[in-house]
C-alpha cells in the first residue's frame, strides 16, 4: 500500500489507487477501487480529521496511522 491509498467509501477495501491529484474540486483526489470496481472522492481534509463525523471503519484507519 502507497500513502495515495484511501479506504473505499462503498466496500471499506485498502486496494485502491488515486486516479490523479484534483478531481471535480481543488479539494478532492479521485480513486479507484479495485476490488468494487467503484469511483469515489477523497476530500482532502489535512493531517487531522479525528474530529470529523467520519464511518467507523474510516475513523479505525485514522487511528492506525497516528
């Protein structure tokens, strides 16, 4: 896994890839999953997002990586 790799929004998976560096706004990367086969933004949200009303299971790979 690259630091690029983001938690898939619709299935939780780490295999992903990060499709460019802005999508529909300056503040969104998109990705690719590739085991659900789903495109989704990340919103660029800075080095801390622990106070965000994040899904469970994005707020437990937040927590990994502090």
């Amino acid at each position: 896994m690259t630091p690029a790799n983001k938690k898939c929004t619709f299935c939780g998976s780490m295999n992903t890839e990060k499709q460019s560096d802005f999508g529909t706004s300056i503040m969104v990367t998109p990705h690719f999953c590739l085991d659900c086969k789903s495109a989704f933004e990340w919103i660029k949200w800075g080095e801390s997002d622990s106070h965000l009303d994040l899904p469970e299971y994005l707020k437990e790979s937040n927590s990994k990586k502090n």
